[in-house]
C-alpha cells in the first residue's frame, strides 16, 4: 500500500463529499430539486469511497499501531467526518425547504 497515496485518495473523496453536499444545499435554494437530490446522492458515493479507503487502513493498522499517525491522515479524517456531518446536514435542509414550500 502506498500510504501516502491512500491518505490523498481517503482527503480527496472526503472534499468531493463536502462539495457536493453544499452543492446540494445551493440547488435546494433555488428550487432546483433534482439537482439537489442528485448532489446528495454524489456526496454519499464520495463518502462511501472514503469510507472504503478509512476502511482499508484501518485493516492493515490491525489495531497494533501498523498504519502511522501522521498529521495529514488525522487531517483527512477530519474532512471525512466534516464531510459526513455537512452531507446529513444538507439532507435535513432540503427537506426543510422542501416542506416550507409545499413539496
């Protein structure tokens, strides 16, 4: 594995979750309910392929302290559990919005 890489790739997938979900929010704010739902549903596939990449590391870690803490590893966890939050978030917003106007 190379970790470095791995890291990048867990940190990128976490950003594209992120993106989309404000994305989502932004096409909810017009209106624009397709789209929105299309975000969100672009933001979970990026958070399932950073939850892949956390889960391959956390295999080859085997709980014995294999897989180095580095600070841009805690960094990409980070992103990915902001990403989460902000992509529940969003899907409570959007529903929200969605009841104010009656959809």
């Amino acid at each position: 594995m190379d970790y470095e890489q791995t890291v990048m790739n867990l940190l990128i997938s976490a950003g594209e979750a992120r993106s989309q979900a404000m994305l989502a929010i932004r096409h909810a704010r017009m209106e624009e309910w397709t789209q929105a739902e299309k975000a969100l549903d672009a933001s979970t596939e990026a958070i399932k392929e950073a939850h892949k990449v956390q889960t391959m590391l956390i295999g080859a870690d085997e709980g014995e302290g294999k897989v180095p803490v580095t600070l841009i590893l805690v960094h990409a966890q980070d992103h990915l559990m902001t990403a989460m939050l902000c992509r529940d978030l969003a899907e409570e917003l959007i529903l929200l919005r969605k009841e104010i106007k009656g959809c």
